[in-house]
C-alpha cells in the first residue's frame, strides 16, 4: 500500500495539557458523528454517501484523523511524532473517493467543513477545561496544520486513483483496438468495451498517422476515440479508431488531419473496424495519404499487382508483333481512347499530338485488334489492365 509523505510539518511549538486532551477523547465519538454529518450537509455529492459502503470508509476516516490528533495534540511537534496512520487513511479515503466519482473539489471542501467543525467542537471542550487564549491560538495552529497534511494525503490519493485507472483503462481500450485488428470473437470483443468502461458506437474510422501528430490531433477527436500507440510493422505510425464520424464529421476530421501525412480509412460498424483498419493500411502502404474514399479506383487496381500484370499481358497480346517504340505508342493512344470515350480531339490534346495522327495510330490499333474494340469484356478488361 502507498504511503503519503507529507511535504510540511505541524508548525505549533506548543502542546495541549494532558487532562484537555482526555476531555476531548471523552467526547470524541460525539465529535466524529458531528463532524460526517456536517460534511454530509454542506456538501451535496456527499448526501448520499452513506448509505453505501464507502460511508463506513469515510467515518472511519474521520475517527482516525480526529484520533491521530489526539496522540499528537500532547506531544512536542516533530518529525517522529506519529501520524502514519492518519496520513494512510487520508490517502485512501481520497483514492476511494475517486473511485466512486466525485471530484477533488468536493474532498477537499468536505475538509473544510469538517475543520470548522472539529474546530468548533474541541475548542469550546478546550475552553471548558480551562485551556488559556495563548495556548487556544496555539491550539488552532495544531488543528489548521494538521487537517492540511490530511487534506494534502486525501489530494494525493484521489490524483494516484485517477492516474491508475487511466492507466488501466487505457490499457484494455488498446486491447479492444488489438482485438478488432485480429477479428476477436464478439463476446470477447464487448467484454473488453465493458472493462474499458466503453460505450460502443454505432461506426469507428481507422486513421493512421506518425506518433509525433497524435498529441496535436487527439484534442479535436470525440472522448471516446481509442488510440493504439504503436501498429505493428510500421515504425512510428499510431492508430486512431474514432467513433460516428458521419457527413459533416468526417469533413472535420479531415481538415484535421490535413498536412499531417494521415490515412482516413472508411466508417464501418465498430465491430467491424478492421476493414477500416486494412483499407487505411493498404492506401498508407501505397503512398497515398488522406481520404481512402479518393484513391478507391486505384486501391482496386493495385488489390492483386500479379493478376493486373498478367490482364495486362493478355489485353496487349495483339501489340506483342509491333516495335517496342511503335507499341507504347499505341499503348498510350488506346489508353486515351478509353479514358475519352473515342473523342478525337480530346485524345490528341491528352497526348499532345495533332488529331489526324490519332486518327492514323486507331486504325492500326484496329487492325490489330478487329471487332474486339467494340466488344464490352474486352473495353472492360482493357480499362482495367490499363487504368
């Protein structure tokens, strides 16, 4: 178990007489109950707590530090004086207090009330007992000092509770996006969302881009956006799996992401993400950056680089007898011819040569190629093998 360690000392030099003491651990119960219901009224995220477990935790809390007063209250201040165990009930009532959701603020103005009211109690039991103006002002530097080192070590608690349960929830979102990448069965998948305290979208979108563009990134994304800090197999490049980004959303993240050599895979229902994941993957390993949605005719064409070599070699088989210069010659004006629907004039201005030249170059390609021109399998093959 951590152990707070307090940064400053009780600064009283003085020390309470022994028979005021007594008297305050003679109504100290009375004192504790006074002290949890204050703070339970003054503050209203605490109305409710203790009609759960941690209401048992925070009276507790309270009976020790009040207690852990009492052992200091008759000593000389110093270092060895015993507070540990006040200090560690801080601590973890701060880390409990995290748990259970409610803010620093609210732990913290529950010390003050608290305070006040302890204050209130033991110096009017203080006054009774005969304890002088000197040594009341004496004894309200004690108190003051010590319900900071408390509220100090309950500070601390609450921030290490939150930190490791960022850590921990971090941890089991990059298990989730681990889990999408490898198509992980669906009940293992929702599992990890309900670990990760996850609510699932409807859609998620894979980006990819360098680790160093995360940072400035993350900001405009939505909170639910899971990051996986490094990909396997590509050196320093980061996933983003970034929820309902739909219509307008997607147009900001583009602009986003815009000049920070990023891949923009498309939505896909979120248990579906991989597909996202490898259509990103595919265009960042093609050298394409940005929106997947514009580079789809050429992800398509380069799917199997072995099958559109080998359509391309069949679909040029009728150049095969010609001279190397005149067949990419004639290569180039059949492509044009595609691209242009057989629109003369477009097809010489595409190639920067004069139309009748055209003209000459679709007659040889002609009789090389007879009817098949105009067959349909052959315009498409061609267009596919040549795009």
């Amino acid at each position: 178990m951590a152990r707070f360690r307090p940064t400053r000392q009780l600064t009283s030099q003085g020390r309470l007489p022994r028979e005021v003491v007594e008297a305050m651990r003679a109504e100290l119960p009375t004192v504790a109950d006074d002290v949890v219901a204050a703070i339970i009224a003054g503050v209203p995220s605490y109305q409710d707590a203790l009609s759960g477990p941690m209401g048992e935790t925070i009276k507790m809390a309270v009976r020790i530090a009040l207690d852990g007063f009492l052992v200091i209250a008759p000593r000389e201040n110093d270092p060895r004086t015993p507070r540990a165990p006040a200090l560690d009930g801080a601590y973890q009532l701060g880390r409990g207090e995290a748990r259970n959701g409610r803010t620093p603020e609210a732990l913290l103005a529950a010390y003050r009330i608290g305070a006040r009211t302890a204050w209130r109690l033991l110096s009017a039991i203080a006054l009774r007992t005969g304890l002088s103006s000197e040594g009341l002002a004496d004894f309200a530097e004690l108190v003051f000092a010590y319900i900071d080192e408390l509220s100090d070590a309950s500070a601390a608690g609450h921030a290490d509770e939150r930190d490791s349960a960022g850590r921990v929830r971090q941890r089991y979102l990059e298990m989730l996006a681990g889990q999408l990448l490898s198509g992980a069965a669906a009940t293992v998948v929702d599992d990890t969302a309900e670990r990760a305290g996850w609510e699932p979208p409807s859609t998620l979108t894979a980006v990819l881009l360098p680790v160093a563009q995360v940072g400035a990134v993350i900001p405009s994304l939505p909170s639910a956006t899971i990051e996986l800090p490094e990909v396997p197999d590509l050196a320093g490049i980061a996933l983003l799996l970034v929820p309902d980004l739909h219509d307008a959303g997607r147009a900001v993240l583009l602009r986003t992401v815009s000049g920070r050599s990023a891949v923009v895979g498309p939505s896909r229902p979120w248990r579906e993400a991989k597909a996202s994941y490898v259509r990103a993957r595919r265009a960042q390993e093609s050298g394409y950056d940005g929106d997947t949605e514009r580079h789809l005719v050429n992800l398509i064409l380069s799917a199997d680089p072995e099958a559109r070599a080998d359509l391309r070699a069949a679909v040029l088989a009728p150049l095969a007898g010609t001279r190397a210069g005149t067949a990419e010659k004639l290569t180039e004006t059949l492509r044009a011819w595609l691209l242009h629907h057989g629109r003369r004039d477009e097809i010489a201005a595409h190639l920067f040569v004069h139309p009748q030249t055209v003209r000459y170059r679709m007659n040889q390609l002609r009789e090389l190629y007879g009817d098949d021109l105009d067959d349909p399998a052959t315009v498409l093959a061609l267009t596919v093998a040549l795009g």
